[in-house]
C-alpha cells in the first residue's frame, strides 16, 4: 500500500497511548464493516497491543507486590503517636 505509514512499535507506546489505540481498534470493529485484510491487520495489532498492556500490567504488579512489604515495614518502625520534632 503506497502512502500508508507503518504504525508506531507498540513497545514504543506508552501504557496510555497503547489502550487508546486498542479502544479505537474496538470501536472500528463495531462501527463498521471491514474487509478481511483490514480485518486481519487491525487483529494482529489489537493482539500485539493487548499483549504489551498485559505484559506492562504484570510487571507493574510485581513491583507493586515487592515494594508493599518494604513500604510496610519502613511504616511499621515509626510511632504514630511519636512526634518527628519532639527530638526524644
């Protein structure tokens, strides 16, 4: 296809950009019919975007999960009732 620009890599995209891209790849489907090569295109980039958010997704909750217990533990060793700058 001449003239038609490559999409951007989705693992360029940010966790926002990625999702609207995917809501307008949803809201393509159900506003229109498509040809089957359209269809297959814009399949394969719902899937490898889905993928990446997921990917992304999973990775955040890990780290959510690591820093949870530190976080915490660094909550845990002050006093509530202790005044910062009481000095004691």
């Amino acid at each position: 296809m001449a003239g038609t620009m490559e999409p951007v890599p989705v693992a360029e995209l940010s966790y926002t950009d990625a999702s609207l891209e995917l809501d307008t790849i949803v809201e393509f489907f159900e506003q229109r019919e498509v040809d089957v090569d359209v269809l297959v295109s814009r399949l394969e980039r719902a899937t490898l975007l889905i993928d990446e958010l997921d990917k992304r997704l999973r990775h955040t909750r890990s780290q959510v999960e690591e820093l949870v217990p530190r976080l915490e533990t660094l909550a845990g060793d002050v006093d509530p009732d202790e005044d910062p700058d009481d000095g004691e």
